[in-house]
C-alpha cells in the first residue's frame, strides 16, 4: 500500500460548479436513438411513450441536466424538418453514417419526441444545427419553431398542430458541429464567417439563446487562435455574433495501440488513463488562447464530446452490436471519473461538457439490445459524482507518487490519485481516482479552514479486476458499495483498492 496527502482548501474556492458539466450526448449514431432511447410505443419492452423505461428511470435517478441532439456529424445534414408531423409520414432519409453500419434515419424521433425525452428524464435541451448543408434562414426557422410563443407565427402555430402550443425554450444551440471536419471541412476564418451570419440571424428571433461556436479538438488546438483572430477583428469593425460558449472535443481514441476492450496491458492500462488526464492541459492551453485573444471574455467553454472512444479504427459496426459499441470496464469508469475531475477543478471556465454517448455507444452509461440493458460502471460514476453540481468547488492539493512506466519506447509517468473536491449545504464531497493496476492506496484529506462535523461515507466502485465490466448476463459486477466513515477534527483517511474511484462524503464545519 502507498501513500497520498490531499490538503483540501476551504476558504479558496474555485467556482460553483455548473451542474452542466455532467450532461449527456445523443447523436443518430449507431443504437444510440434506436434501440437506446427509443424503443417505440408499441414495443414489448417496457417504455413510456416510446421511450426505453429502464433507462429513462435510471437516467433520471442522476440527475442529467442537460443532452445534446441530434449529433454530432448527424447534426451536419438533418433537416429538422423531417423530424415533425404524424410519424407515419416522415421521410426516410440517409444517415450521416450509412456507409459504416447500413442503417437509414426514420426520423421517428424528431424534435417533439426528443423534448419529450428531456422532459422524461427532466434535463434540458441541447440543439446542435445544421450550419453546413442548409442555410442560414432554416437554421433560424427550427429555433422559430422551437421558441416562439404560443399562436405567434405560423411556425408556431404548426408547433401547435403537431402537438406542443407552448414554445419548448430551448436556450441551448450549438451552431454547427467539427466545423473544421465532418462539418464542412471549413478554415477557422471561413467558419468564423458562417457563424456570424447564424449567430446574428438566431439572435434575431431567440434573443436569449445561449449560442456556441464549434471550437477545437486536440488535433488541432491552434484553430482557437485563427477563429479568434477572426473574431476580434469582427468584432472591432463592429460586427458582432453572439456567443455565449466555445466547444471543445476531446477523445482518448484506442488506434489499437491501447490494447482492446477487455484486453490490454498495464502500460496500455496507464497510458490510456495519462491520456484521459491530457484533456487538463488541453483545456489550460485553450483557456490561454482564449485570454490572449480576447481579454476579459467570459465565454463558457463546453466540452460537448469527450470519452474514451475503444473502437476509433472499427468503421464499421461489429456482428451483433450497434456502430461504435463497446464494452466498458473499469478502464471507462476511471477514464470518466478523471475527466469530470478536471472540468470540477476548472468549473470557473468549463460551463458544460457532455460525456459521448448515452447509450450503445462510446463512453456510455448504458448498453441495450432489445429486451436486455444494463447501467455501466460509467453510469455509476455519474451517479457517485452528482452531488457536486450546483456546489462550490474547493482546491485541492494533492502530494501523490507518480507511476513511472514505458510505452512506445518512452519512459513516461502519471500520478496515483486524481481529485476534486466541493462544499454544498454543509457536507464536502471528495472525489478520487486511484489509477494504480496493482495497488491500494492510503489516502489522507487534510482540511484547511475547517473541520470535520460528524460521521461522513465512504462510496467505492471497484472490480475484483480492473477488466471487470457489468454485462448483459452479470449486470452488477462492478456497483458502487458505501460504508460509514468515523470523522473528526481536520484529518480524515480512507483505503482506495487498486483501480478503483471513491467518493467521501462528509459534513464539515468552516
Ligand atoms: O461521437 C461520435 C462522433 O465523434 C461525432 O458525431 C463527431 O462530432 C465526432 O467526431
């Protein structure tokens, strides 16, 4: 057993935390939609309105405060369009990712049944449009149907007809999606040209939206620098698009040298997770640009894709699983839990991220096919983590040991334990990743600028195996088991397993 020291403290605070940051993803992908969420209303398999009952129960039991919709790429080409009126008569139409698993849209699930989802699971609505293969008018259309009031326009009123004559109030659009890939292929200067045009023409309408603006990726983190560049200079000649946020995405992709699945070896096991952790310097660097580029800015940037994505290389859906399903292991658990370390540590920038996807998918909380589903250690992170949003975030300082190990014939290193730590209503919640394969760790939280109150719990999600994943036949291999922890004065110390997340709970007195 090694050792950790994590001074907590109470009196700087980061920032509230944005109960944004533990928000969802559902594209038109793979069985992400069909299968996942929606089962249909006439189906065997138990749903309400057609939408999957299990997971619109679980969903809610977390607390999902916001998802995004329709894509990702899906978002690219959809008419929203074809997502309204009697089912029956929608368009089938080709999906974005036809030539990787076959599949057409029915667009079954459109706007209306989308809402109705959000409303299920009470979170809010996300909207990513189309700003590459239609144009600028119908974009501003869909956010006309979407808001405007009852009996107002004739797009309300057909609002209306199809089902809804109170407006949805959806804030949330993204405007356009990987603008600089599947999105157009466009330059920075190029999309920053195009967002003008849908940011000032939806401003028009929908005053109040919260509007983003498609952002980088890793691959590409300089892009910030042009679309910027872009920007002010808009911006000084007067010319100015709304923007509230900035989206960011960031994939741990496996090109197969991570290993598989369930299969990998302990370096591929560290390096998976030194890469989940590289989405901290990622962000910093784009916080950086983002300043120097425009002083005092407030945006928010929201991370609407991140995940470990197992089967970047696998184009094509696999026998007997959806496009891009894969099994989640610890390896995913400790992947999400590090990641919404880092957005709570950095919650004064990260205003929303949006783990990719729900179900069926990359990163997901749940996996379905047909009358079978199971919550995966994903979902039980989320669950573990909720009760951090809306809190205030604290610092925390950890003294840990870093694991050294090779990979692609380089020395490298990660640190033992991950943390973030806040304060709501009294009681601190303390978050931990121990990433070490084979060892269980001690680890110490000392408070500065408070003390303990009473008896607090320990909640542990932990495999016997690190490649242990729940599965269709075994659905609770790996749940979360709390204990009670006795605790006073400023020192507390509790045993992480090896690989393993943990979450304390403690009331305090500051
Ligand atoms: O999440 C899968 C895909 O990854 C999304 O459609 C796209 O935005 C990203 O490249």
């Amino acid at each position: 057993m090694s050792k950790t020291n994590i001074d907590l403290v109470l009196m700087e605070p980061i920032g509230t935390i944005h109960p944004n940051i533990y928000g969802h993803f559902v594209e038109h992908l793979g069985g992400v939609v069909y299968d996942g969420i929606w089962v249909g209303e006439d189906s065997s398999i138990p749903n309400i309105h057609g939408f999957r009952k299990d997971l619109v129960e679980k969903l809610r039991a977390i607390h999902p405060p916001v998802i995004r919709w329709p894509g990702g790429c899906f978002a690219e080409t959809y008419n929203w369009r074809d997502g309204i009126g009697p089912r029956e008569e929608r368009p089938t139409t080709v999906n974005w990712w036809y030539n990787n698993d076959g599949l057409y849209e029915s667009n079954a699930v459109g706007t209306h049944e989308f809402i109705e989802f959000c409303r299920l699971v009470g979170a809010e609505p996300y909207f990513a449009l189309n700003a590459t293969t239609t144009t600028v008018l119908e974009g501003r259309n869909w956010v006309e149907y979407c808001n405007m009031p009852k009996g107002s326009t004739t797009l309300a009123k057909l609002r209306e007809k199809n089902g809804s004559a109170e407006p949805f109030g959806v804030k949330y659009w993204g405007l356009g999606n990987e603008n600089w890939g599947g999105g157009g292929a466009m330059t920075p200067e190029d999309y920053c040209n195009v967002y003008r045009k849908y940011g000032i023409i939806c401003k028009s309408v929908y005053p109040d939206g919260y509007y983003i603006a498609c952002g980088a990726n890793d691959a590409i983190p300089d892009w910030t620098l042009k679309f910027f560049d872009r920007y002010r200079q808009m911006y000084t000649e007067g010319r100015i698009p709304p923007m509230s946020g900035y989206s960011l995405h960031y994939y741990v992709s496996n090109l197969g040298d991570l290993g598989e699945e369930t299969r990998y070896t302990d370096e591929q096991w560290y390096e998976t997770l030194r890469r989940a952790w590289g989405i901290e310097p990622f962000i910093v660097r784009q916080i950086e640009m983002l300043n120097a580029a425009w002083p005092g800015n407030n945006l928010g940037l929201i991370v609407d894709e991140w995940g470990l994505w197992e089967l970047y290389y696998g184009k094509n859906a696999l026998p007997g699983r959806h496009l891009f399903a894969q099994e989640t292991t610890m390896r995913d658990a400790l992947v999400a839990a590090i990641s919404l370390n880092v957005f709570n540590n950095h919650c004064d920038r990260v205003h929303m991220a949006n783990a990719a996807q729900l179900v069926n998918c990359i990163q997901s909380l749940f996996l379905s096919r047909g009358e079978k589903f199971v919550p995966t250690g994903t979902y039980h992170v989320f669950d573990m983590f909720k009760d951090h949003q809306n809190a205030q975030a604290v610092r925390s300082l950890v003294r840990t040991d870093a694991i050294s190990y090779g990979f692609g014939g380089m020395d490298q290193t990660v640190d033992t334990i991950s943390c973030s730590a806040s304060v709501k209503d009294g009681v601190l919640n303390v978050s931990l990743v121990n990433l070490s394969i084979d060892r269980d760790q001690e680890v110490t939280l000392d408070l500065s600028g408070g003390e303990y109150a009473s008896e607090g719990s320990l909640t542990l999600l932990a495999g016997v195996d690190d490649k242990d994943a729940n599965t269709f036949d075994e659905p609770e291999r790996v749940i979360p088991r709390t204990t009670k922890l006795s605790a006073s004065g400023r020192t507390l110390t509790v045993t992480l397993p090896k690989a393993s997340v943990g979450c304390v709970s403690v009331p305090v007195m500051q």
